[in-house]
C-alpha cells in the first residue's frame, strides 16, 4: 500500500521527467509501470488523488449468497452438493455465510454432516452396493452428496469394502449366445480354409496337372507362384502364402521371373571388389549382354546371393582341408568340382529339394 504523499511524489516526478517510467521508477524503485500510469491517469481526471484507497467490490451479491444458503439449508445442509449445484462460491466461502447466518449453529457447520437415522443409512448402502445406475442417481435417491453416500459405506461395512463399480454379470443366456457365436465364427473361418485348400488343388490340377490328393507343401515355390496368381481375385494375399507355405521374398522373385523377357538384359549383381572393375571382367559383361549392379558402399542387398555362396564355399570346401600341400592348379581344379557339383547335383530345400541347374531346368530357364 503507497500512502498519499508518495503516490503524489511519485506523480509530480512523472510530469517532470516528461512522463519517461523508467527513469522515475529508478530514482523512487516501487512502483511498478502500470502503477505509476494508472496513478498519472486518475490524476489527470480529478487534478488529485484520492487520500485512501477505494474497497473492492464484493463478489458475490447479496441475493447470490442468500440464494447459496436458502439452498444449503433445503438439501440437508450438504455444502459439496450445494456449491456442484450453484456453482458458487467455494467450500470456505459458504462455510463463512453460513457460520454469519447461523451463529449458534458454528459447530455443527463445520463438521458439515447431518444425522441421519441409521435405517436411512442401511438403505442407501444397500442401494449402493447393489445399484443398477450410478451413484449419483443412489445419491439423489436420498436427497445426499456422493461423499456423504460413501461415508455410509465406510462406516457400516468398512474402507476394505468395495462399492459395487462393475457391471452387473451377464446372464447365462448371454454367455451361452456369445460361445455360441464364437464357435460359428470359428466354424466359418474353417470352411474358408477348407475352401480354399479345394481351389488350391482344383488350379494345381488344371494348371500344373497335378493330382487333385498332391500335397501343396511339396510343390516348388515358382508353382505355388503360379497357383496364388490364378486366384489372387478370390483370396488375400497374406492367406495365400499362408496356406501354402510360401513366403512373401520368394513369391515376388518368381513373379518378376516369370515376366522377363528373352530379350531383357539379366543383371550381375556384385560387390565393390577392385576385380570387378577389371577390363577382363567388364568385357565379358559386354560381349555377354549382361547388366552390372554394383551396390555402394556398406550396402549389401545387390551381392547379398554372392556372398551367401562364397560363405558356403568356404565353410564347405576351403576350411575344412588342408591345402599346404597343393598348387595353384589343384586348387583352381578343387573349386571348379565344387561350384560344377554346387550348381548340378547339390540340393537345396528352398529350390523344392532340386539343384540350382534342376530348379532352372523346371522353370524353363536352362536347357
């Protein structure tokens, strides 16, 4: 609070200053800017200031606190249930009202709580714990607040006691009809199945004349290809190469197989090794109509097929043996018999437990 004199000092230094804040502020420190310009503005309009300070406005009326207790006093004296209702004031606010109004009752207002016969009591508990709605609507029932509900609670059957807050179980007719309907979809997913496994074995017999009692495990992975084609308007895809056991790398590789062209040029995917950068190497690439991929640095998918065969090599051929004793040429020999025996007799379960050379042949690809 700034007395008179200063609220004027510091005004009439202000109008010195050419009513420049900052400079007035450093020289007196308090007030703070808005201060000083409302003190300015008011002595504007009247030549003076007011010797003390004007009261706050109250801010509630008087018909609003008198609303506030008429209604406190008409639903059992509950303070909570009068401010959720009015909206005003807060708890201290109308506790204060209330003590003014009724000042011999100050004791039995602060405790906020009314007696209620323990029948009363009884009933509301038993009506909360076995309620179909919610407390609220219990609460209402009573003409209390919830907190005063759950007091009961508290005091005849315990804290431990859980209010009933769930649902009330679901009738064995419900039960019965929800197992029912679990069953049916289980049912229906079945015949899908079912149906599916028959169309898979009516295409294998009309495309690949295959047997309609083939197992479609067995089938190589460029025929399943051709099965889940013919029936891709039918079936989703992920279902598809569920039930036949094809994953979904290996499905799009036959694809793109299967649509180049004789006339297309094949890529040679290789490494960054300096032997691929050898006129020799890159000749032969021309003169055979091949196309070089050549992966960056640290980025492995275009030699990813060559480096899986150069690990089988070595794991195969080359660690296992001893090769002190052998030349140049007997080792030139010993790989040249590996990657022969590799590509034509060596089988492999992902190629339908055929050989590279095989599974080619049965593509079409190799003569």
């Amino acid at each position: 609070m700034y007395s008179y004199e200063d609220r004027i000092r510091a005004v009439e230094l202000y109008i010195k200053l050419d009513k420049r804040v900052g400079p007035t502020i450093r020289q007196l420190g308090p007030p703070t800017k808005n201060a000083l310009k409302n003190w300015y503005r008011e002595y504007q309009q009247r030549l003076d200031l007011p010797v003390g300070y004007a009261g706050r406005a109250p801010k509630f009326s008087q018909a609003q606190k008198a609303a506030a207790i008429e209604h406190y006093l008409a639903h059992d004296r509950c303070i909570a249930a009068t401010m959720r209702a009015l909206g005003y004031p807060g708890r201290g606010t109308l506790t204060t009202w209330v003590q003014e109004a009724f000042p011999e009752a100050r004791g039995a207002i602060v405790v906020g709580q009314r007696r209620y016969p323990e029948s009363v009591k009884q009933a509301g508990v038993m009506e909360l714990c076995t309620r179909q709605n919610g407390a609220q609507a219990v609460a209402n029932k009573f003409g209390v607040c919830r907190p005063t509900l759950y007091n009961w609670k508290n005091q005849l059957l315990g804290p431990e006691a859980p209010a009933s807050m769930k649902h009330p179980p679901e009738s064995p007719q419900a039960r019965e009809r929800e197992a029912l309907e679990h069953q049916v979809e289980v049912l229906r997913r079945e015949v899908r199945r079912l149906r599916l496994e028959q169309d898979l074995l009516n295409k294998a017999n009309d495309l690949l004349k295959k047997g309609l009692g083939v197992d479609l495990q067995l089938l190589s992975n460029r025929e399943k290809t051709l099965l889940i084609d013919a029936l891709r308007e039918h079936y989703g895809l992920p279902e598809l190469l569920a039930q036949l056991g094809l994953a979904r790398s290996s499905y799009f590789y036959h694809r793109a197989r299967a649509a180049t062209q004789t006339s297309d040029r094949p890529v040679v995917h290789s490494d960054r090794g300096g032997h691929y950068r050898w006129p020799g190497w890159l000749s032969r690439m021309s003169n055979a109509n091949l196309i070089r991929s050549m992966s960056r640095k640290a980025c492995s998918p275009d030699n990813a097929a060559c480096e899986g065969f150069f690990g089988r090599l070595k794991t195969e051929l080359f660690y296992p043996r001893d090769w002190k004793g052998n030349t140049i040429e007997q080792f030139i020999e010993a790989v040249d018999s590996y990657i022969r025996w590799y590509n034509e007799k060596r089988i492999k379960i992902s190629l339908g437990a055929l050989s590279p050379i095989e599974c080619r042949q049965s593509l079409g690809l190799a003569a």
